[in-house]
C-alpha cells in the first residue's frame, strides 16, 4: 500500500471516530455501507474496508452479518466521576511504602493479569516499524557504534523533539533540549538543579506514585494541591500555597495527569505560567502524554504560555512510540545549563544510533497517524472498562473519564478499603494500584487505579469484573 | 576465515607480543620467516601472514624489503617516570573548572588534533561486528522493542558481566548487578548511596577530573590520597587517613588509574579490602580499565579479595567493547538494595535489545582476542609516544610508563606551566589536558595528561612533538 492510501484509509476512520465521539453519530445508529461511503467520499472500496477495519479493531463500530455497520452500542450505565478532594494545607514529609516494586513486579509477571502499573503494553506498538528504524540508523551510521558520543544528544534527535513540541505550542531553542534515559530523569534532574534537601515541592493530588519516591529520595517535602479529576490542579489553590508556603518548585502533568486524567482548561493553563513567573518559581511540566489527548488544544503545553523560562518542560516517548527504546527529554528553560551539566556528570550522554532511530520513528510520514490509532484503541477499550465498572462494581462508585490515555482513577464507596481490595486480587492474580500509593496525605484509601495500556481481551475483561466483585466485599455495609 | 582459523593467528600474535614485552625477543632481533615460524608452529603460511600482519599494525615487528621480519626498535631515548607527590593531609571542597567541558568540547571537534580526552577512538573498534550483533539482538528480540523494561536490566546481560567478572576474580550474584549507563552513572550512584552533602571522600592522586566534578556537584570534600605512579594508592597512607580524617568512602581505580595508569599491586589489593572491611569504609572500585592490562593478575579487582560487601564494583564496555554503547554497570555489594532503588526512582531501566546486544558481544568466541588484539594496538602506540616524548620534550621530562591503557601522565620540569602549555597548544589547534584538572589541591600545575586513544598517524605524531617543541618553551630557564 503507498503512502497516500494509507493516510487516506485512516484520515476516514479518524473523521467517524470524532463523529462517533462527539455523538454525531449515536451509539448503536447504522452507519453508511462501504459501498455508500465509497461513493460519498469519492474514494475506493477498499480504502473504506480497511477504514472500517481499523474502527472495529478500537471497537468503535461493529459489523452485524447481514445488517451493515453500526456504531458500537456504548455502555447505557455511565458511572459518576469523583470530585476534588480537600486537602491539609501543610506540606508533608514523603515515606513512600514498598507499594510501588511490589505492583511493578507484578505487572511484568505474567502469571498475573495488572491493573497495576501505567505502562502501555506491546499490542499497541507495531515493533516492526522500530526494528526498521533501528536496522536503518544502525547502518546508516555505524561510525557512531564506535564513537564516544559527547554532549546533549544528537542534533538530529534535538530537532525531531523540537519539531514535535511544536505541536504542543511550544518553540523550543535546540541548544536547551537534553536527552535524558526517561522523562522520570528528565524530572529528577529537574528537582535536583532547583531544590535541595528539605525545600517543599507542589504537586497535584492525588500524584504519580514515581514522584513521591524521587522527592523521598531527595528528602524534599510534598504539598498536595487540590486537583478536579477533569479541569485538573487547582491554580487558585496553588497560588494561595504558595503565598503561604515555602514551596522552591511545582511539578504537575497539566494533559492526562496520572492518575486523574484531568487536563487543564487552556486558561488555567495561561494562568498556570504566569503564577509561576510573578513569583519566580519553576513549574516542571511533565508532558509524557500529551500526544495521547483526544482533544488537539489540550495538548497544549503550560510552557507555551511561558516566555520567561520558568517552565522545564520533561517528556518521553515510552508512551506514545516504542516503550522499549528508553529515552527522555528536558528543556529547563532558565535552568537549562545546570540540568545539562548535572547529566553530564553524573551519566553522561546516551547511544547515538538509537537517538538516530528515534529521530526516524518521530519524523516519519506516518507518525500522526500512529498517534491517532493509537488513542482510538485505548479510547475504545476505556471506554469498555468504564461500562464494565458501572456495572460490576458497588453501587455508589465513581470513576474518572478522561479525555485519553489509559489510566481510570475509581473511588469506591467512602469506607471501602482498597489494601483489603489489594490483597483479596492477588490471591486471585489480579494486580491493582491501591490509591494510597498516589498520596502522602493518608487520602484516597477508598480509591483505586487501573491502568489498562497492558493487553485487553476476555480475560482482562472478566478479570476487571472480578476486581468489582471483590470490590463489594470490601464496601462498608448500606 | 572460520573460527578456529581466528583464533589461531591471534594467539600465534599473542605469544610473539608478549615474548617481544617480556624483552626474550630483543628490539631489533630478526624473527622467523613465514615458511620457518609456519613449520614450527604446525600451522599453514596463510596464518602466519595473518598473525604477522597483526603484530606489523601493532607496530610490534617491521618487515624489511628482502630481509625479513624484525621486532620494531623502540626508541632508544627512554623517559624517566615520575615519583609520588607529597599532599596536604587535609580534605578540600572541590570547585573544578571549567576546563573539563572545554577540553571535550575539542576532544570531538574534528578541527582539532586532540590528546585531551581520555576516551578510545573509533579506529580501536570495528563497527561491522557491533552492527551485527545489533541487528541480531533487534531480530531475535523483536517484543522488546515495545516493551516496557523494568527492573535492573536483562538476565542475559547480568549474566555476561558475571561471567566477565570471573577474569577478575570476582563471583558475583546476578540479583546484585544493576545496568546502568556508564561507569559515571554507576560511581555517581554509590556515592549517593553512602554519603550526604558535606562528607569526605578519600581517591587517588592525581585523580580522574570527571571524579572531581561529581564530588563537587554533590557538595563531597575531597581527601587526595598519594598515589605512585606505578604502585598506585598507597595503602599505608590511606590507613592514616582513615585514622584523623572522617572518611565516608573511597573512591580508586586499582588497575591503570586516570591519569597516573598505575595498578596495585595484588598483595596491595588485599590489604585495601581488608582495611576498607575493618574501618567499615566502602570503597568504591572502578574497574573500567581493567580487561586492557597487559599483566592478567593485576585484571584482580580488589572486590576479588573482599567478603563482607564493603566493595561497590563499578564497570562499562565503553573503553573495551562498543565505546557508542552507553552502558555500564554496578555491583555495591552490601548497599546493592539501595544503589538499585536510586536508579530506579530517578533514572529507570535501559533498553533491553540493546543490553542483548552487549551480552552478545561480551559473550562471543572472538570477545577474548578483540581485548588482546585491543590491548596490542594500544600498546604499540603508547610506546611509540613515550619515545617521541623522549626525544621532543624538555630536558628533565618525566612520563609514565602503563601496563596499558592509553593514557600518559607527563611531569615538565618543575616550574614548567602546563595552562600556558594549553593555551600555546590551543593556537595550534591541538588539546591537552593541564594537569590541575586531576587535583583540589593545585599540584600538578607542572603535568599534562596525553590521551592516545584517538586516531594515531603521523598528523598525531607530528602534533605531539610540537607539543614537546611548545613545552620547551614554558620551561623554566635552566
């Protein structure tokens, strides 16, 4: 198939998952015959075949023999989503339980099915498309596997991370970008040039379980900044902490923060940097799913709205690329230097060969397509998992609906014990994320995140129900 | 050629290398012709040729139009080596310039003959058997590619560095290796482990500079231990430091330091385990030099000799195997827990087909002779150097003389001004590296470390006497 047809195909199949999406087209409505759709759009029957295809694998329509297409029938038990939750207004020392290896390590075992970690799994990556890339780069310069390679990461690399934030607003200066070994890096080496031992933190709340055990490793403290599960932190919230507090840094994912899947209103976002410009304090902004946004503007970064350098932007493509090909990204705005040389002397610079194969997989004519498949799979199967928690789960159970990505925060009823709900999945192999882990304030114990980039099919499917039931066990009576 | 054929001609190279070292073949000497040596040995011409041609490139033997093979003359004009500098018994802060970067920064510069950095040249490894195994471990481990890597890096590679291992000595639990991406990485990680801000660290001296600026970003003191430069640290003097002095760890490398190239000693060896153990002191063991030793026992790491953990073991491939590789690892022996959780809260795994690909290459029928073959290369050329140093640098030069390793320390004459030497060398657009970069302390202002393992021709030949005819001109009046 050549270039053009295959744009063509998923440009279709895009344009009926944003009519599907945005209700144009009903849940359970017929919808046009290959044979009508290839007459209306002008173009051959199989391009729409194959655009269809790509639709019923993100299950957005399905095929009934004999009957046609027809949107697919969504959930009719839409759960409530959680609200914001108060918070103590003190920051808090960080001692981060062994939650985290242990939810780790089972989500790479595969005798269990995880919930746990919120890592993407190998279904959605077509690693041919990498080993390609990584059998051209290795080639086309194999004078870099014997060179030592010095400095910041090469330009070409540089320039594809460039290009991309582009699409993120944000112009970013070659010279400033540092490729890192994840975004995680990209963050610590943040934290580390703009703290020292004892300084607050600002974060959102509930937060990535991965943040609190860098700031306990650096002996920083955490405040928790009250954060709506889908407008995101609270900027109001933060600017009265930060009158009162000595926070030295704000660390936040404005897009699909983790675990809420809240992003911030394009005003907040505005708002965000230029608090954090008037009163001189650096907001380290994680990026990591940006790319996963269903909605183009969202996507927008906080940096955009920046032009004093008080945002360090930190990205990866663990996420939305390859998973398997480690490699991070930092710009530290006004920090850049510091950060640059605190990776230069303490690891130094990465494989050259790969940054090049990275650079391939960005620049590629296909990569926005792949982008788009790619969160209209995880839409369709979060979109199935929410029907399945409206359905199997207590009564009175809330859960999040974010607008991409594939991490659903659920509360379940107030006194419901998520360790007890923990414990009671493992001795069936089931792995979750017990909300503790995502706060050091003692909040969230009735909460629970599921994440769901890992495989999806019937036995994830029964096993979630499964986590309901079990779930009903551990819910205070009526 | 098929395998047993390789091997053959390196080890027919091998013996005549080291008959040539150990001085049983003379400078000079006729060797035996092709047909001779071939009868000898029971081996055919072809394999002769081949083992000739090996022991020519290493600028071991020279061939002589109808006369035969001789072993090449080393210059007759061999330098004095330098002594122990006596040192202030007291720890200093570290404040490095930035000498460091500026040196690199040249080090890569094309534009410049470089004799600055301490890194091998790409002419010392062949990419074609990298690239291969790249390709390998990219088709054979597909599934990685989108996979997220968690944990300390594959079992095949920690078994690769266990086995690796062995040739120092050393058994080596795989649960207690961590993969990380670089030497650099694996020290910075142990001193973080086991010191805060404000602690004394003791290391040899002079001292590798990248060293210095990891205890200065880290806010460390630094205790400069006197260092021989062919016994290496001494043991005795390090003993009565750790008496007065409040050592937190000790940082070395036992075998061809940077950028003295010493190596202890073994009976030094063992002593300095057992006094690391008693005083319960962790002593940090580089040991990134030590497969390009001439001297197999002295490859003996000091962890070798130690069973109570107080040895953290830290090693890469990027001065033996693939210098493009990024990839280095760590084995902290009681603080292995802690070493591990650091990279994995602030850094993550590393990218798995690649670590294949490493362990690949380590574990290969030919990995052996590639060191030697290595180690012949770079010792024909520091040999080389040694005599243009005799003969071009001012009278009263003193230089090391490393059982390998491509690095020289240079002692000018006293009152010799090694930043003026810089500065001449620089408007010739040739790069040393002044020999305070390796101290707190301000000796070696006198000294100049020369890094050969970049390109070496006779542009690098020539440029190095310059250097001489330079040094010469910063030497104080006789």
């Amino acid at each position: 198939m050549d270039r053009t047809q295959d744009t063509l195909y998923l440009r279709i199949a895009d344009q009926l998952a944003g009519s599907i999406r945005a209700g144009t087209l009903a849940r359970g409505e017929r919808i046009a015959s290959v044979r009508e759709l290839a007459r209306q759009q002008g173009v051959s029957m199989a391009t729409v075949v194959q655009a269809y295809r790509t639709l019923e694998d993100a299950r957005l329509i399905e095929a009934r023999p004999r009957s046609g297409y027809f949107v697919a029938a969504r959930s009719t038990r839409r759960p409530p989503e959680p609200e914001t939750t108060p918070l103590p207004p003190q920051s808090q020392a960080v001692s981060v339980s062994s939650m985290g290896s242990r939810v780790f390590a089972m989500a790479v075992d595969p005798g269990f099915i995880s919930f746990g970690a919120a890592t993407p799994g190998d279904e959605l990556f077509p690693y041919e498309r990498v080993r390609r890339a990584i059998g051209r780069a290795a080639q086309r310069n194999r004078a870099t596997l014997s060179r030592y390679p010095l400095g910041a990461g090469t330009p070409e690399l540089r320039r594809a991370i460039a290009r991309q934030a582009l699409s993120m607003g944000c112009q970013l200066d070659l010279r400033d970008i540092l490729v890192t070994n994840s975004c995680l890096e990209s963050v610590s080496l943040c934290l580390r040039a703009v703290t020292k031992p004892g300084d607050v933190v600002a974060l959102e709340s509930p937060t990535y379980f991965g943040f609190l055990e860098i700031l306990e490793s650096m002996h920083l403290r955490a405040l928790e900044i009250p954060t709506h599960p889908r407008q995101g932190l609270s900027v109001d919230a933060l600017s009265l902490a930060l009158d009162t507090q000595p926070v030295k840094a704000v660390l936040a994912v404005p897009t699909l923060s983790n675990p809420l899947g809240s992003s911030m209103p394009l005003v907040e976002r505005r708002r965000l940097a230029q608090l954090v410009a008037q009163r001189g304090v650096p907001l380290i902004e994680d990026v990591i799913y940006n790319a996963l946004c269903e909605h183009d503007e969202q996507r927008r970064a906080v940096r955009s709205y920046d032009d004093t350098g008080h945002v360090m932007i930190c990205g990866s493509f663990s996420k939305t690329v390859a998973p398997g090909l480690r490699m991070g990204y930092v710009d530290a705005g006004r920090w850049s230097e510091q950060v640059k040389r605190l990776k230069a002397v303490h690891s130094g610079a990465h494989t050259e060969f790969l940054e090049l194969a990275v650079a391939d997989l960005l620049t590629q004519p296909g990569a926005e397509s792949a982008y788009r498949q790619l969160r209209n799979t995880v839409a369709a199967r979060v979109d199935e998992a929410r029907g399945i928690i409206a359905e199997s789960f207590p009564k009175g159970t809330r859960v999040t609906d974010p607008p991409g990505g594939f991490i659903l925060w659920v509360e379940l009823p107030a006194g419901s014990d998520s360790m007890a709900l923990f414990d009671a999945c493992l001795t069936e192999r089931i792995c979750i994320a017990p909300g503790t882990m995502f706060s050091t304030t003692g909040r969230y114990r009735h909460c629970v995140r599921l994440g769901l980039g890992g495989r999806w099919d019937e036995a994830q499917r029964r096993a979630l129900r499964r986590v309901g039931e079990l779930a009903q066990a551990v819910a205070p009576m009526a």
